[in-house]
C-alpha cells in the first residue's frame, strides 16, 4: 500500500478504510489495552493520532517505541472524538522501522533553546519550531521561482568559481588545488586555474551579459563572504537572489524589489498559515501586523540625503553618527523603519564613495542610483542600483578605485558592444526567511549555518 501524508489525512473530506502512514513518533501514551502514537512525518506542524489497540498487528512492540522513533502504521482514517482533531487512525497494525534510544535521543523536552538546538542542527529540524521554519523557507524559495517565472525572466545558473571581486572589498575566500606548504617559484600559475580562483561573493557581473542578452534574468544561489562578524545577521556561506533587467532604471528597480518582497510574504501567509502560526505565538507576537503591514501599504522612498536629516533629528542617541558620506549602519536602518515610518522603506541615490563601481552616476556628479530596502527588525533586506552603461564613466570608476583594468575588459565589453541602461539587485534569502519568521538569528533559518569559527556538519 502506498502511504499517505499526513498533511493530506487532516484535510481529508471523508474517512477511509486503508491508509499507511509512515513518520516519527513525538509521543506514546499507554493505558491498559491501548495506545495513543502522535506521528509527524514533516508534511505539516500538526500530528495526527493512531489508536493501537491490543489486538493490532505489532502491538507487542510499542514497548521499544518511543519519542524519535520511526513507524509505519496501517489502519483506517475515522472521525475523532477528541478536541482539536478532526480525524485519527484506529490502527489495525505497527511496524518499528527505526528504534530512537530514549536515553540518549536528546528531543525527549517540549521545548529546547535555540542555543541548544544549533548545536545538534541534524537533528534540528524533527522539532515543531525547525520543521516549520524550513517548510516556511522552502514555500519562500518556490514564490521566487514562480514570481520571476510570471514575468518572464530567464533563471541563470551564475558560477561559484570565480576570478572577479564583485563588491571590490577583498573578503573573498580562496579556492585552491595545491595541497599546504609553500606556492613555489611558480606560485599560483602551478594552481588549477592558473591564477587565484575565489568563491564569489555574488553572480551579479555574470547576470549583467546575460540581461543584456536575454532582456530580465535572475540567479538564485549561495554566496560567500570572509567577512569576520561573528553577528546575528551575517553568515560565511548564505544565499542570495538576484535579478537583473535590461532597460530599467532604479524606479523600475525599487518597484521589483517591492512587489517581490509583498507576493513572498503574501505566499506565506497564504500557504503556510498553520506554520506561521507557530511564529507568531512563540517567536515574535507582533509577527502577523508586520507581515500584513507589508503586503498592504507601500513602501516609503526617501533619497540618502534626507534619510541622514532624519537620522541626526531622531530623539535617541546612536552608537554610530549618521553623517552625509557615511554609510548607514544598522541602528540607523532599523529606527528608520521601526521607528520613523514603522514600515519598509526604500532609501536612495547613496554618496558614490561609499557604493561599488558598477553604480550609475547621477547627473550631480556627487551620488550614485543605488537603492537599499530596510525593513523592521533586520534592516537591509535589499540591496541594489542602476549599473553604470556608459563606458567611459564606467572606466573611470574603475581607475578611481583602483581596480585592475585588465581583469574586467570582459564586463567592458558589455559596454562597447549594444550597451544599454539596466538594473538590478540582491535580496538576501537568510533574512527573507528571518522576515517572514520573526527569526532574530541567521544560524537558524539556514540549515547548516557556516559562521566566523563555526564550521560543522
């Protein structure tokens, strides 16, 4: 027989007389000739019961299973007599697939500290708070595919491998073949690639051909960054999307940016409602009026320069200044949309010397097209800009900032040959799913967080 999920039996329209459900065991409960087996087996959060009675096939081995333990429980689907359950299995057989020692198994609590559970992130995800937040990451990664699919942009698998600094700060980590010791006199020529090969940081400077070619694109992938910030917010190895359109300009841009995050968020709320819930109970109670604030006013847009009026009015005093040609520190994101407007806000047209090169300049020579998406609780969500099409303005930024001409004559060549205006950015999915969740920690919406000293599994 064909087992069922169980997500598909609490939705079912009637009973069945046959089912198989295969899950783990989160408890057993015993009386004198029966017992109660809650079973999940990951389609959902909720469980559903099986009633094994004595004369069920197997029931002399409930004795070895217990909470963590795999079964498979055949039986018939009846409407349930008891509160909150709208149907159970009255179990006609129990088989033990997989034994959990109950001396050992260490999700025997209810509960467990976040703390605590990244230290077993294997085992993680059988807890009810993991296995909704990994379903909620999935649904997100779908809404992205699907989002982009509709409009008709082209998914490009952007390369890991790469020879180009694509934010030029130089926290890049180092690919190699040669084993440990010293290079030799041929240094890295004696390497793979023949020269120094990194792991890229973003597929962006490879999506911009494509866009150019192909009209709207988009990559969906991890990114990697030696970046030493052992914070909440910041991850070694993360994924990031990122969509680039050829003619847009950064209105176009902001717009993308902005219908993207409300169809997510709006999916969630949608489709994962029962795991949402969850978060909106124990993680976070203001979770559902953020969420739904988002998807249903519009996002405020401000220029840089009154985004820093704000800041230096505010009545409360930050552990950075904010200042024109400073960046913008997360304090600063965070009270601006927590605080000030108490929504999302799109701040832009940044100060050049504190943007990348690839940035469009505008017309006062001072600022570039640039745009950040700040959002409550995590601060920057989005990050992106109108690239710089001109050729002549693009080498120049590339000679101010003292970048090797020579190793970007391919991307200049996007600029000699049909060059046109275009836009694009990144979202960075970690914080995506910290949104949608009320997450405050990035180790735990990845399932295998590498951070600064932590690398496991």
């Amino acid at each position: 027989m064909k087992r069922t999920k169980i997500a598909m039996l609490l939705t079912a329209a009637a009973s069945m007389d046959r089912v198989l459900v295969k899950g783990w065991v989160r408890t057993r409960r015993d009386a004198k000739d029966f017992s109660f087996l809650e079973i999940n087996d990951g389609s959902c959060l909720a469980n559903i019961q099986a009633v094994v009675e004595a004369s069920a096939k197997g029931f002399d081995q409930l004795g070895d299973i217990g909470t963590g333990a795999s079964v498979a429980v055949t039986g018939s689907l009846i409407a349930s007599p008891g509160k909150g359950q709208a149907w159970e299995i009255k179990a006609s057989g129990v088989e033990l697939l997989g034994a959990a020692d109950q001396e050992t198994f260490p999700l025997q609590k209810k509960r467990h500290s976040d703390e605590f559970l990244r230290s077993i992130a294997h085992l993680r995800p059988r807890t009810n708070k993991y296995s909704a937040m990994f379903r909620i990451r999935a649904q997100l990664a779908q809404s992205i595919h699907r989002f982009f699919h509709e409009r008709g942009f082209f998914c490009i698998h952007a390369p890991i491998l790469t020879a180009s600094d694509c934010e030029g700060a130089g926290e890049m980590f180092r690919v190699t073949a040669l084993g440990p010791g010293p290079l030799g006199s041929e240094g890295v020529k004696a390497d793979f690639f023949g020269k120094e090969a990194f792991l890229t940081v973003s597929g962006q400077l490879s999506l911009e051909p494509f866009a150019l070619a192909l009209g709207d694109v988009y990559s969906f992938g991890p990114t990697f960054r030696a970046e030493p910030s052992d914070t909440a917010r910041h991850a070694a190895e993360f994924w990031m999307v990122e969509p680039e359109s050829a003619f847009a300009d950064l209105t176009d841009n902001m717009d993308l940016a902005e219908d993207i995050l409300k169809r997510c968020i709006q999916d969630v709320m949608d489709h994962r409602p029962g795991d949402l819930e969850l978060f909106a109970k124990w993680v976070d109670a203001s979770l559902m009026t953020t969420l739904e604030k988002l998807v249903a006013e519009p996002f405020e847009r401000i220029p840089y320069s009154e985004a820093v009026k704000i800041l230096r009015r505010a009545p409360k005093k930050f552990e950075y200044e904010a200042a024109f040609g400073k960046d913008i520190q997360t304090e600063h994101e965070r009270y601006l949309a927590e605080e000030h407007f108490r929504k999302p806000v799109i701040v832009y047209d940044y100060p050049k010397n504190i943007k990348a090169f690839y940035m469009r300049q505008n017309d006062d020579g001072q600022t570039v097209a640039a745009m950040d998406v700040l959002v409550p609780r995590i601060g920057e969500i989005v990050g992106g800009s109108a690239r710089e099409e001109r050729l002549d303005r693009l080498q120049a930024r590339v000679t101010e900032m003292g970048l090797n001409m020579e190793s970007y004559q391919w991307y200049l060549d996007t600029r000699r040959f049909g060059t046109a205006p275009h836009a694009g950015f990144g979202l960075g999915f970690e914080r995506l799913v910290m949104l949608a969740t009320g997450a405050t920690n990035i180790r735990d919406v990845i399932a295998f967080p590498r951070t600064y000293k932590h690398l496991e599994f």
